[in-house]
C-alpha cells in the first residue's frame, strides 16, 4: 500500500459486473482498482506484476474457481489479503472459501459501500463474512465427501462413463464405481447425476 491507496485486483469474468464494481471502488478516495482480470487462471500473474494489497475473486470464473485462484495466491503470495465474492450462498463455498485462506466471504451484489469497507477491513487484519451466509454455512453442515470422492463427481459431471473415468482419473473401473456408489450413499440419493446436483447445490464440487 504506497500513499495511503489500496491497490485492488479485480477478477470477473462479467465484463459489465466487472466495471461495474472497478468504478464503484474507484470512487472511494482510498481504493484503486489497478488490474482487472476476467479467468481464474490469470489471478496470479496479475497479482505478482501490479503488486496488490487486496485481491477480489468471483466464484464462477473459467480456468480456475475463485477458490482455487485464492489458495494459489495464498500459497505464492501469503501477505495478500483475499476477498471472494459469489452470486450463490451454497454453504460449502464458504467453509471452502476459509480452507483456501480467503479473509473476506461476500455476496457479489452487496452494496459497494459495504464492499469498499470489507477491502479496508481485511487489511487491518479482521476477517469479514456475510452473515446470511455464514448462517447457511452453519444450517449447511460439513461436506461429508471426500476429496476423492469429489474429484470422480466433478469429472463424472459431463456424463462420462466409468471406463471414461478411469481412463480419464488413471483408477481402475471398480475404484470409480466404489467411490461414486459411496458419494451415492452418503447424499442419499439414487444416482450419480443426482449427487452431482446436491454436491453442487451444497457447494461441495
């Protein structure tokens, strides 16, 4: 932070929500959007070449999630302070959101003032999260899947076969089947399109 400014990344992939939000932020005397990216998988040069005190992820970005960009930069770039913005209040991206060392939790459509107080928050070292989330969060319950478990969902989500998946995941046909019929039972539902709904409804893909 030079002169009093905090510098701010900005990472969207709405071109209009995007400038949006960088000239809502702009307006306040102390903030300076000086990148804006629109994929997930541009986060971190971004960050490394405009050397920023605060990066502002949206969830749903191509070429990484929002959480994915936040544990990459938490893991390069520890001093950053990391805000993740979502549309959708599904409860495990949250407690995702937290694993990947995000500081700040906020609905995307918050006002700015609110969202221009959460960028000053999180650099005096609070952390900040929507309490209506934080609520759900909690109604929510922990993700029962394991990593495994949710990987094989993710990659099952396009309607591949398990021998697709095998090939695909370097598992043999029965490993997959075993571990979708657990993420079957777990979300106690009837198939694997349905565990892919619930796991993504819940957050938990």
């Amino acid at each position: 932070m030079t002169g009093g400014t905090i510098k701010v990344l900005l990472a969207e992939d709405q071109s209009m929500v995007r400038e949006a939000l960088a000239a809502l932020l702009g307006l306040e005397d102390d903030i300076e959007v000086v990148a804006q990216v629109a994929r997930g998988d541009e986060v971190l040069a971004a960050a490394r070449a405009h050397d920023i005190d605060v990066a502002l992820l949206d969830i749903e970005m191509p070429g990484a999630t929002g959480i994915e960009a936040a544990a990459q930069l938490h893991k390069e770039l520890p001093q950053l302070k990391l805000v993740v913005l979502t549309t959708f209040g599904r409860p495990g991206y949250l407690r995702s959101a937290m694993e990947a060392g995000a500081d700040a939790f906020l609905v995307k459509d918050a006002p700015a003032a609110q969202l221009a107080e959460a960028v000053r928050k999180v650099l005096a070292g609070e952390r900040v999260i929507d309490p209506t989330l934080a609520a759900a969060a909690l109604a929510g319950g922990a993700n029962p899947l394991t990593d495994r478990e949710r990987e094989i969902l993710r990659a099952a989500a396009d309607g591949s076969t398990n021998a697709e998946l095998a090939a695909t995941l370097h598992l043999s046909q029965g490993t997959v089947r075993n571990y979708l019929s657990t993420a079957i039972q777990k979300l106690a539902v009837r198939n694997r399109a349905e565990a892919v709904r619930i796991a993504r409804e819940k957050g938990w893909l």
